[in-house]
C-alpha cells in the first residue's frame, strides 16, 4: 500500500501522493465499466506488473463516487497460512467483522471487494 507498508514489513503498490504517477484512466474506466457489467473481475498477470498499483489506482478512483464503499485487502495482511487458518478467521481478525456479516452489508450497501495477492 504505497509508503504505508503492508503489514508485514513488505513494499507493495505505489505511493498515490507522488507526483509521478501515472493513474491510467483509460485502463481504469475499463475495470469499472467491467465490474459494473460483470459484478466479479479477475486480474491476472506476471509478478511485478502492476497488479497491486492497478488495484490501488481502482480504488482510489472508486472512492471518488458517491454511495459505495470499497474494501480493499491483500491477503498477504492475513500472514502466513497455518494448518488451522482459515479466510472468515483472518478477515474478522483484519476487519473487526465477521465474513457473514460483511456479506450481509454487501446486500444493503453498494460494496466493491477488492483482493490482492490471491495465490496466498
């Protein structure tokens, strides 16, 4: 997450307040026209291309309209998969709030759902 850090001592994304960046708005007008048709996008591409930078461009344009609410995670935040982890463990612990809860909002509040670092 650009200069913030992941969470886990790793550098991931871009730093959004540079002046250097380049927010790709063709591409990112793409994904959200995509995601609005489809409702689920996967972005698959070769390690060190942009996928975490795209996801963060995503987001921020996505927190730019009104009345939708973007979560956006890497699963990487969740740490090192054990024998007994599991996704509703680790995104309650990340979150503050139960997997089943957070898709009960989904229902009632327009949510985009952004993961990153899937593979994990």
């Amino acid at each position: 997450m650009g200069t913030e850090g992941d969470g886990v001592g790793n550098y991931e994304g871009i730093d959004l307040n540079s002046s250097d960046i380049c927010y790709r708005e063709q591409t990112i007008q793409k994904l959200v026209k995509k995601i609005y048709e489809t409702r689920v996008l996967l972005v698959r591409s070769p390690p060190m291309s942009g996928k975490t930078s795209l996801g963060q461009l995503l987001d921020q344009h996505l927190t730019k309209g009104p009345n939708i609410r973007v979560i956006r995670i890497s699963l990487l935040w969740m740490g090192i998969p054990s024998g007994s982890w599991t996704f509703e463990e680790e995104f309650q612990r990340l979150m503050g709030i139960t997997w089943k809860k957070f898709q009960d909002e989904c229902n009632h509040i327009q949510t985009i759902f952004i993961v990153d670092e899937v593979q994990v």
